[in-house]
C-alpha cells in the first residue's frame, strides 16, 4: 500500500512538474509575438519622428532657400540701381562736356564767318520773311540761290533739313555769329543723342555693366571727335547729313 501511495505521488510531481514546463514554455511562445509587435512599434515611432524630423529640415532649408533668393535679388535690383545711377550721372557730364566744347566762344572761335554759312543764313532769313528762296521758289524742297554775281558761284542747292531749321534762329537771335552756328550746335548734340540711343539699342543682349560701358564709351568718343566737334560750331549743313 504504501509502495502504491509513493508511486502515486512520483507520478504526480512529475505529472506537474511537467505541466509546470509546459506553462513556463506556453508564457515564453506567448510573450514573443508581443514584444515583436512591441519592437515594431518602436521602430514605426522612430521612423515617424524621423520623417517627421526630415520634413522639418526640408522646411528650414526652403525657408533659407527663399530668404538667400530674396536677399540675392535685393543685392542685383540695388546693384543694377546704382549702376543706372551713375551711368545717368556720366551720360550728363558727357553732354555737358559735348555742349560746352560746342559753345565756348561760338561768335568768334573760328574766327570770322565763311561765305557757305553766310549764304544759308541769308536763304534762311528769305524763306522765313517771305516763304520764297533767294531764287523767288515758294517754300521749294531743295532751297537755291544764284550768287553768281555776288559770290562768284553759278548757283547752290542746299539741304533742306538744315536751312528750315535755321529760321527760328534768324529771328530769335537776329544777325551775329550765334544765329549763324547755333543750329549746327543743336544738330550736333541731336545727333550725339542719337548716336547714345542708338548704342544702347544694339547692345541690349550685353551684360548691364557692358552696356553701360558700350554706351558711355560711344557718346564720350563722339562727344570730343574732332570732326564732329568742328563742325558742331561752323554753320554748315554737312552736320545734319548721317
């Protein structure tokens, strides 16, 4: 009997020791998946924070990018406001020079008048008192004079540009050497005006600096260009011709 009862109980503590094992085995395989769900859950946190981290940079650097762009754009809209500036400021000296050297002692620099610019003034004064060249023609194309006689010419043809535009100067400032070289004086800073556009027209596809450049560089060689500077003060319509 009592060989029976400790059977019986062998049995027994081996029966739980055995349901003790398979317990403890049964909580391990069931806390596995757990903690795998649990890692995985931590790694999906740490990739949306650094997403989220991610986008964050993405913004500051945008944000940086647009305030360098800005700032940048700031920097050339001032740079290209300074340089018109000064351009403007020397395109004004140059004329200013240009007018000058044109006007210093226009009555006797050169001295005396040649028969060409007496002639003209004297074909302006007739078609602005009486509509008529010296020939007697109404308000002709091409104004012309017989001085045969009086100058030793058989006859001159001139430009009309140039002899209608002296009339305003003959009864504004009415005889002397100013009256007579005055026009020649504006058609020549008319035509250095034109010469600047003109540059600066054809040098659009340049660089602003080399624009500028291009164009101070052509009114100011224009400006001191012995031959237009000569006939800027004599009373000749060869300054009216391209």
């Amino acid at each position: 009997m009592s060989m029976l009862v400790r059977r019986a109980a062998k049995l027994g503590s081996g029966t739980g020791a055995a349901a003790t094992g398979k317990g403890t085995r049964g909580n391990i395989s069931a806390s596995t998946p757990l903690e795998q769900v649990q890692d995985r859950q931590n790694d999906e946190q740490i990739d949306g924070k650094q997403v989220i981290d991610g986008k964050k940079e993405l913004q500051h650097l945008a944000r940086t990018t647009v305030a360098n762009a800005n700032g940048y754009q700031e920097y050339v809209g001032s740079s290209a406001r300074t340089m018109e500036k000064v351009g403007l400021a020397c395109l004004l000296a140059i004329f200013s020079l240009a007018a000058f050297l044109r006007t210093y002692r226009l009555d006797d620099v050169p001295t005396g008048l040649y028969i060409d610019e007496v002639a003209m003034s004297v074909e302006a004064r007739s078609l602005g008192q009486t509509f008529r060249d010296v020939d007697g023609n109404i308000l002709p194309l091409f104004p012309s004079a017989e001085f045969s006689s009086a100058w030793g010419y058989h006859g001159m043809v001139y430009q009309p540009i140039y002899v209608y535009s002296k009339i305003p100067f003959e009864f504004l400032l009415r005889s002397g050497g100013a009256a007579v070289r005055l026009p020649s004086v504006v058609w020549g800073l008319i035509g250095l005006a034109t010469s600047t556009v003109l540059s600066w027209t054809l040098s659009s596809n340049l660089h602003p600096l080399a624009r500028w450049s291009a164009t101070l560089l052509t009114a100011l060689l224009l400006a001191i260009s012995p031959w237009h500077h000569h006939f800027s003060r004599l009373g000749f319509e060869v300054i009216t011709c391209p």
